[in-house]
C-alpha cells in the first residue's frame, strides 16, 4: 500500500484540502470493508448450492433493518 497521509479528525479540520484528505480516508475504509463483506456473500453463495435458498427475503430484510437502526443510533438521518 502506498504511503497515505493520516487525516485530521473532523473537529480539527481547519481547510478543504484537510476535510478532504479525511474523507478520502473514510472512501478507502469503506472500499475495503465491502469488498470485505463480498468475500463473506461469495462463501454464503459456495456454501448455499441450491440456486433457490440464496436470495432469502426474510435474511434481507433484517440485514436493512440492523443497518437502519445502526445508522439512526449513530445519527444519520433515514
């Protein structure tokens, strides 16, 4: 990985460049955590080998709801 700049947090932020530089930071954080997440549906789609059991409705919907409600305890508007 190359060499990164270590961003400010927000509070301290005084210029764009530094509110920028922290958000890149967070872009690549999320980067990695989905693809992170994708290796986890490629073993749910190898360990599930009937085609019909992988798409469970009932599964996502409580995966949306504990984002949702993950997402309102940390603030974010929904």
């Amino acid at each position: 990985m190359k060499n990164e700049i270590m961003s400010k947090p927000a509070h301290e932020c005084q210029t764009m460049t530094d509110v920028r530089l922290g958000v890149d930071e967070i872009d690549r954080q999320l980067v990695a955590l989905i693809a992170k997440r994708q290796t986890y549906m490629a073993a749910a789609a190898r360990i599930k080998t009937d085609r019909n059991t992988v798409h469970d409705s009932a599964r996502i919907e409580d995966v949306v709801a504990k984002v949702v409600a993950s997402a309102k305890e940390h603030g974010l508007s929904i």
